[in-house]
C-alpha cells in the first residue's frame, strides 16, 4: 500500500510531480543527465571495449589534484574521441597525504553522491587453504573510506534485482581497474509496494562515480572516471561534457565538520507500528512459531520512528558523526538525484569477494553495554549463556553455512560463537569462510544470502510473508544489501542500523529485532531503542518541547 502524498505536521500535503525524462527502463529527473546502464538487453552484450586506468603525477593536495583532473578532461575533449563505441577509464591523482573523505564530501553540492567506509578488520577470522586469487597480483592500494559524486554510469531497476542486472554493472569493471566500483543498495523486498520516500532508490541504485575522493592509509586519491555506451544512446561527447560541468561544481577544498553532535533539537518522535500494534504482532508471530501447522521458527520485525527536528539534518554531518561509533561497522550514504540519503552505520557484513574467496559472518542476539568492565563482563556472559539468544543465533550461523555450502566447494566457521562488541550493543557472531567455483557465482552469493535469518526470519519465505503481512511500512533498502561491486572484489553489509534523511526537518530511523519461541514483546521493543540510540543520541532533547507520540498505522513517509 504506497502512500500517495506526503505527511507533516499532521497536514497532508499532496506530492507535486518532477517533469521528468525517460532513459532506460525508468523515468528520473531530468535535471540528472547520465547513462542507466542497465537498459534492457545491456547485460547480454559484454564487456564495454575499453576499460582502463590512468594515472597522473602526484599532487601535495586536492586542489591541485582536481585542477590536474580538470586539465586532463579538456585535453581529452580536444583530442579525436575514441574509436571504441562504449568503454570506461578512470583517471586518478594521488595525494601525498591523508586527507578525510567526509570533509571532502562536505564540501561537495553534486548529486547523486555516495560514501562507503571499510570495516576494521575482524580479529580472528577463518582461513582457507591456498589463496583463491587465479596467480593475480592484488597489491592495489586499499582505500578506508570513498566518497563519491556524479555518476559516470548508474544502475538502477524498477523489477528485482537479476542476474541480467549484475552482468549489466560487471560488464563496466575489471580486474585490470580495481578501483573502478559500482556503489549502492538493494530493497530488502523487491516485491513489496514502494512508498514515495523510497521511489528514487527503485528496486536497486547503484552509481559509478563521476568524481570520487579515495582515503587511503596513508595517503589519498582524487578520481575521475568517464563511461560512454553508442548502444545505451550515451556517446563518447555525452560523457565528456557532463563529466566537465560536474568537476566544474567539485569544491577543491574539504570542510571540517563536526563530529559530536548535529546542533539540532527533536521536536516531535512517532513509532510505526505503535506499541500496542508491536506487541500484537509479535504474540501473532509466537502464536505462528508454537503452531506445528506452520514451519515458521523466527521472524525479524522492524519499526520505522519519524523525528521531526527544529532543522534540516545534513546526511554527510550525520555520517561524520556515526563514524565515531564505527570503528567496528560499516558506514554508508547513497544519495540518488533530488532524493532523501540512506545513512548507516552497519556492524554486519552480508558477504566479501576477494577472487574466489568469499566471507560472510553471523550476527544475532543483542544486549547493552556496561557502565563498568565488571558490568559489562557480565552482561556479555548473560548474552552468551541465555538460551533465547541461542536459539536465534544458530539459526542465523546454520542457515548462512547451508546457503554457502551450496554454491561453494568448501566452507569453514571459527569461531562458531563469540561476543561482537560495539560501542552501544554486543552480539553474538560468528565468521565463516567459503570459496566459490568461479566469479560469476557472487550473483549466487548474493542472492541466496539476502535476505539472511537475521533481518528476516526463518523459512525465507515463510518469514517475508509474515512481514508483509504484519509491517505497515516500507523498509525500502533497509536491511537490504548496502555496498559495492568491483572487478576482482565486491563487499556488502547488511543495511541495519540505518535511517533516511529527507529535504525537510524529518528522519526515518529504522531498526528490528528478531522474533524467536520465549521472545518477550516488551524486552524486543526496548531492544529496538537500543539500536536506534546511535542516533537519537545525535539530537538534542528538549523535554517541554518535544511531543513524543505513537504514530497511527498508516505509511510512514518523509
């Protein structure tokens, strides 16, 4: 059930239409000029002719790294185009330096944009014999974090996400050009109705950058990256003259942001479902789950809160904030032209690939953290000891192992159940390890993983239904895959602990919790609290002032 217009403040406000311009299969705004690549028929033609990499001398900072990428794109508008009908190339400028990719997105006004930051590598992690990667050397640098804008090439579906959409993103990658990645998010349910806050992700949205700031280790990467299709009607000039009006916008320089609080006030709070909606879905679920007629043993049930505040959150100040908190998560932004900003800030990887080698983990069961190192000892022993969060958890490890062991030749787990600690919540989790045939099996990989017993339940089907029937909101990308795809490596997280940012002073936090045999509804909606207090940490409370209320079961839209 879509809603049709906008809610606020309690008045409805009718949406007004975006003249738009059809390219590929679905309709944008055409104030956004770029190539859908995903064009009907795109994936059954091949690789693009040309893919490649160039690299230009080395700047001292991004101002001169952009003025170089600048020169280097009138040079190639003057030059012949090339003979090649379709292709890609990345040009990039390194950075002696380090330089915070955050700060550089702030500073940026070009839309679409995105950001991914890589997760610190996990402590013990299971390890399979021989290294997977087909005798390929792989010592490209590895950036921490990439902020992007423009998109030199997007993807994006109104249908499921299928195996013709994946070989239409892969056929613009390459081994030979590591960096060259395909950013963006998937719906946690294809199938379900879109509501009007999530139309412009479609069923999935990814970008190639046009401009992107890579933040290495030590030092960093100003990219520009040029795609061009003769049979998607997007020429080698198209290319061309769009990628110079968008670094024409590129500020050379960062801004600083602040990373300890948004310096805005919540005005009013509202829950979809209601408490009492909650508490009845969850007895129905338990009711399912008790019933030998039903095969249904776990379900995740998720609440959208809107936050209304006194001023328009900026996504990349809110992003600056979360990755304090993320040392031990992912954090993403996907910002589609004139749309709101899915912001996250995950702990849990959906799967990696590296050549062959694919990692996946499991996550499940949550409690908070500590006041004291003895507290928190404790708590995280209570978590590892209680049979309820057992119960979860190895349904979530044992159904990750069997999807895996289906499509890989070897799967290894270790360990097989161990405590996650994150700043405001620990998990139990497990790491698991597998290695697939060939790489036209990470399609598999993905589809078959998403969506995992931890965001939806267990059967799959039997699990998603029940949500379908009981949610009375979008979750749109929420809980689905978040992250990237690249020649020789791909890595997505699962797209929790997340919120969407409109234009106006309104924020959609998303969070869930899963529903097994002894859950108790009150204890699963404090727990939905919990994980959404990443953020409502963010805002400033002023308690005469804020209208805490139980929204109504209707859309939840921004």
């Amino acid at each position: 059930m879509p809603p049709s217009s906008l809610y606020s403040s309690g008045r409805l406000i009718p949406s007004r239409p975006t003249p738009t311009t059809t390219v590929g299969r679905w309709a944008r705004p055409s104030c956004s000029l770029s190539m859908n690549g995903c064009a009907p028929g795109a994936g059954d033609r091949g690789a693009v002719c040309v893919r490649e990499a160039r690299v230009l001398p080395a700047a001292s900072a991004p101002q001169d790294a952009v003025g170089q990428l600048r020169a280097a794109v009138d040079a190639l508008r003057a030059d012949a185009p090339p003979a090649a009908p379709s292709g890609i190339i990345r040009i990039e400028v390194p950075i002696r330096e380090r330089w915070d990719a955050v700060e550089w997105l702030h500073a940026q006004s070009a839309l679409p944009r995105c950001y991914f930051s890589a997760r610190a590598p996990l402590p013990e992690r299971p390890t399979l014999t021989g290294n997977g990667n087909g005798g390929l050397n792989d010592q490209w640098h590895q950036p921490v974090s990439i902020a992007g804008v423009g998109s030199a090439v997007f993807f994006r579906g109104t249908e499921p996400f299928s195996l013709a959409d994946w070989r239409a993103i892969k056929r613009f990658l390459s081994r030979d050009c590591p960096l060259v990645r395909a950013y963006g998010a998937i719906r946690f349910d294809a199938t379900s109705d879109t509501s009007v806050e999530w139309e412009d992700f479609g069923s999935f949205y990814f970008i190639v950058p046009q401009v992107e700031f890579n933040e290495l280790e030590g030092s960093s990467v100003v990219a520009t990256t040029i795609a061009w299709d003769d049979s998607l009607s997007w020429t080698w000039q198209n290319a061309v003259n769009e990628l110079q009006s968008t670094l024409q916008k590129i500020s050379p320089c960062s801004v600083k942001v602040d990373k300890s609080n948004l310096q805005t006030t919540i005005m009013s709070l509202n829950h979809v479902p209601t408490k009492a909606s909650w508490d009845l879905a969850v007895t129905n679920a338990l009711q399912m789950i008790k019933s030998r007629q039903r095969e249904l043993v776990k379900v995740v049930l998720a609440r959208c809160s809107r936050y209304i505040t006194d001023t328009c959150i900026d996504p990349v100040e809110l992003l600056a904030c979360l990755k304090i908190e993320g040392q031990n998560a992912y954090q993403f932004c996907i910002q589609p032209p004139d749309a709101p900003a899915f912001v996250g800030n995950s702990p849990e990887q959906l799967f990696h690939r590296k050549y062959l080698n694919i990692s996946s983990e499991a996550l499940a069961g949550t409690r908070a953290r500590g006041k004291t190192r003895a507290d928190d000892f404790q708590i995280g022993l209570d978590l590892l000891l209680s049979s309820k969060e057992d119960i979860e958890f190895t349904i979530v490890r044992d159904s990750i192992k069997k999807k895996l062991e289906m499509i890989c030749d070897e799967v290894v787990v270790h360990p097989s159940k161990a405590l996650r600690k994150l700043p405001r919540v620990q998990h139990l989790s497990a790491q698991l390890a597998a290695r697939i045939r060939n790489e036209d099996d990470e399609f598999d990989i993905l589809n078959t993983l998403h969506p995992s017993p931890a965001v939806c339940g267990l059967p799959t089907e039997e699990a998603r239904q029940f949500i379908r029937d009981y949610e009375i909101f979008d979750r749109g990308m929420y809980a689905g895959p978040v992250g990237w795809f690249g020649g020789a490596e791909s890595e997505f997280a699962v797209g929790i602990r997340s919120a969407l940012l409109g234009k106006g002073h309104s924020t959609l936090v998303y969070a869930g919790a899963g529903i097994v045999e002894g859950t108790n509804p009150s204890f699963e909606w404090d727990e939905l609290d919990l994980k959404a207090s990443q953020f409502a940490k963010l805002l400033r409370y002023q308690e005469q002032q804020i209208c805490y209320q139980e929204a109504k079961n209707t859309g939840t839209v921004i």
